[in-house]
C-alpha cells in the first residue's frame, strides 16, 4: 500500500512523541517523501517548518490517497480530518483490540509506534513523490497567504 501510494501521509499523535519517535519519523518521510500532520494533545514530534508538514498545509488533506495512523491512540471520528472518502487507511497501535474501531482500515498493524517507524524506515525503498511536495507547497502557501490576511483584517479592527 505504502509503495504504491502517490500521495501518503502519516496522522503523528501523542505515541510518537510518547515513545520519542521524531528523530525516525523525519528520516522516514525525508526519504519516501510522505506527508506528516501532528495530533493530540502533545506537539512538537513533526515541525511546522517542514517542508512535508501538512498541520500548516490543511487542504493537501483531501488529495491523500494513502493515511497511516501512528500513536493515535484516540481516533478521530472519519471527517475530522478532510479526507478523501476513497482514502485507504493503516493505523499501527500497540492494542489489537483497537485496530478499526472507529475508523475503517485496509491494514492494522499491531506494534510499538517507534520499532513501526524503524522498521518502516529500514524496508521501504526510497521513493521520490514531486507531485506530492509541490502540491503540499503549494497548499502551504495559500494556508500561509490565509493567515496573513486575517491577521491584516484583525489588525485593522
């Protein structure tokens, strides 16, 4: 799934910074270029300034054709995140028992959210996806130009 994905992305929650996964999860989406949104309650595992970050790049969403859920350990109900409906889903988590509770999956994996990410990072050959960084740019910039504007409005308040 993740070799044949044009447009992959990985949801980063708490676990990966529980488990202190960042360092592997950058090298992992610098060499397949996937792109990465942060969430729970714990940020800083993915940064903002990446070049793939899509947390500044929201409606890169839509076009992914591939999530990996990774340390979400409390999934969002499906349209929290603006997906495409024929988006296909993996989510690793530690408990079986929570692998397609609420959220339909093509894959759950059972495992640690780091040793996932190492051995994702040590099997998967490198795969380059220009389409997808200039997409994830692109929607960077308008996100950015978006932002601006309204802080420009608010300042005119």
């Amino acid at each position: 799934l993740i070799s044949k994905a044009e447009r992959p992305m990985i949801v980063a929650g708490h676990g990966v910074a529980h488990r202190e996964a960042w360092d592997i999860l950058n090298q992992l989406v610098a060499k397949h270029e996937i792109g990465v949104v942060t969430s729970g309650p714990i940020s800083g595992h993915f940064p903002d300034e990446h070049p793939l970050s899509l947390s500044v790049a929201p409606d890169a969403l839509m076009s992914a054709d591939l999530v990996i859920f990774v340390g979400q350990y409390c999934m969002p109900s499906p349209g929290e995140y603006r997906f495409s409906p024929d988006v296909k889903a993996i989510r690793v988590h530690p408990v079986q028992e929570d692998l397609g509770r609420n959220w339909p999956l093509e894959l759950g994996i059972v495992s640690d959210e780091k040793l996932f990410l190492e051995a994702l990072a040590n099997k998967l050959g490198a795969k380059k996806r220009p389409a997808w960084v200039t997409e994830i740019a692109a929607a960077r910039q308008k996100f950015e130009k978006k932002n601006l504007d309204e802080y420009a409005l608010c300042l005119k308040l």
